[in-house]
C-alpha cells in the first residue's frame, strides 16, 4: 500500500469537492479531505505507489485544469510513503 498526503492548489471548499468529485481513481482505496494551518490536505490510501503515481501523472492534471482554470496556482504538493502496516479496530460485541 502507499500513502499520499497532497496540498491542493486551492482555498475554496467548493472547488475543492469538485475536484474530488470529478473521479474514482483506479487503485484508491481511502481519501480524506482535512484542513491544517488554513491549508486544504488530501489524504489517500493506494493499492500501490504505481496507481498512486498514474494519478497524479494523468488525471490530476486535466481535472485541475478544468476546475480552476489553465493555470492553477501551482501543482499539489505530495509526500509519499510506503505502508508498513494497517492497523485495524478490533471488532468487538
């Protein structure tokens, strides 16, 4: 699994959720939208850094393009990180 925390080009909730909205991408298997010091942060949980990458490499581009314009404000920023372990709620009852 690999993780990804990006800082999205925007401070609108609206562009935001249309950005997120506007696809279900191959490999994800959580995303988290939270906000940090004013800042937007996505959080997402991939299959694999390759699903992760093909993202961010070629279908992010044209939905930030298409929703805030040619010329966003830069690209999101993106940490990455390998999954060393899931750790999982115990099921109790």
């Amino acid at each position: 699994m690999w993780l990804t925390i990006a800082t999205p080009p925007t401070t609108s909730l609206d562009q935001l959720d249309e950005v997120m909205g506007s696809a279900v991408p191959d490999g994800l298997r959580a995303r988290y939208a939270c906000q940090a010091d004013g800042e937007f942060r996505i959080i997402a949980v991939w299959e694999s850094k390759d699903h992760a990458d093909r993202f961010f490499r070629e279908v992010l581009g044209p939905i930030l393009a298409r929703v805030l314009g040619p010329t966003p404000s830069g690209a999101p920023a993106v940490t990455g990180m390998e999954v060393l372990r899931e750790f999982t709620p115990a099921v109790t009852g």
